[in-house]
C-alpha cells in the first residue's frame, strides 16, 4: 500500500513479469506542448479529471487471471485495469480518443485522464460542458470532482499554467528558483 498526496491508500502490485511478457503497445500520446498551446485564445476553460481512471476500464475476463495477486487472505484478480500495467496509459488514451474523437483538438484536449473543456466565447461553455458530459455518462465514465474545476479563466493543466492568453509560469515549479538565495562568493556563481 503507498499513501497518496491526497491521504488516500493505493494498492501496488509488482506486475514485472507480466510486464516483460506484454508486447509494448506503441499508441502515440499526446503531445503536452500541442495540448498547452490549443489552450491559447479560449475565454473560459473547465478542467476534468477521470476518477480512478484506469479503474474505470474492465478487464478482458481471459486476461483477469494474469492480474492475480496473494494475500494473508486469499488469491484474487483485478476485474478492472490496475495501475501499474505495462500499456495502461496506451489503453486509457485510445479509450479517450474513441470516446471524443468529434470533440478532440475543437473543445476538448484530453492527455490520458486529464482533460480540458476549453469554450472561444463565454456563453458557448454550457453547451460545450452538456456535449462531454452526455459522452461522460454514455459510456459510464465518472470524474473525481476534488480534481475538477468548471469555468474558469485560467488552470493547471498537465503541470501548465493555461489560461486565454497562453501559459503562465506555475509557481509551485518555479518556487525553488525564486526561493534561491543570489550567490554571493565567486564559487557559489
């Protein structure tokens, strides 16, 4: 089990050998830097987040045997997809693309289970809001809405400041190079 930043648990299984069995799925994902600068000229953005992402896809019944962990109180198998496997974020992306594929690149960016619902003019965000989330809920997808933020000017996504304007430095990234005390030897330089 490993703590997560949110104070929840996270079950860790060492899938090493049933990684070295898979063959690599070669899925392309996004570029971040695409994604970030398709963020630019948009007024208002929403930022999504899927809960449990790789959770929410179910397991081919043939496969759930390779899953199989031991316990103290048993033999069990994921009927989900766990984290950890080797093409989960491959998986997880082309799930994504299929689900949005009318809406990629136009309203919606998606990386993996992080996505973007990015609106030119103020008054068209409900309406793009009601197209992904009839998709969200045509193919039971849930949302973590701790990580989720509707309407907004500007937001973190995928580590960027995004807002209309373009990207903004985050200050959490930068907080240690602000935070540099000025060398003040001809060795600290």
């Amino acid at each position: 089990m490993v703590k997560k930043a949110n104070g929840k648990w996270r079950i860790c299984i060492n899938f090493t050998d049933l990684k070295k069995a898979c063959p690599k799925d070669s899925f392309p994902l996004p570029r971040i830097d695409q994604l970030i600068d398709a963020t630019t000229g948009h007024e208002l953005l929403s930022f999504i987040d899927a809960f449990s992402g790789y959770n929410q896809i179910r397991m081919h019944p043939g496969d759930q045997e390779r899953t199989a962990f031991i316990t103290n109180r048993g033999l069990y198998c994921y009927k989900v997809m766990p984290f950890g496997l080797k093409n989960v974020g491959a998986t997880y992306q082309r799930l994504v693309n299929e689900v949005f594929k009318e809406w990629l690149g136009w309203n919606v960016e998606a990386y993996v289970d992080d996505m973007l619902v990015k609106s030119k003019k103020v008054e068209h965000h409900l309406a793009d809001l009601r197209e992904v989330f009839d998709t969200l809920r045509k193919y039971k997808m849930k949302l973590n809405p701790t990580k989720c933020a509707f309407g907004v000017a500007f937001g973190k996504f995928l580590g960027f400041m995004v807002t209309h304007r373009g990207i903004k430095a985050n200050s959490e990234k930068i907080k240690a190079i602000l935070d540099m005390p000025s060398p003040r030897t001809h060795k600290e330089v």
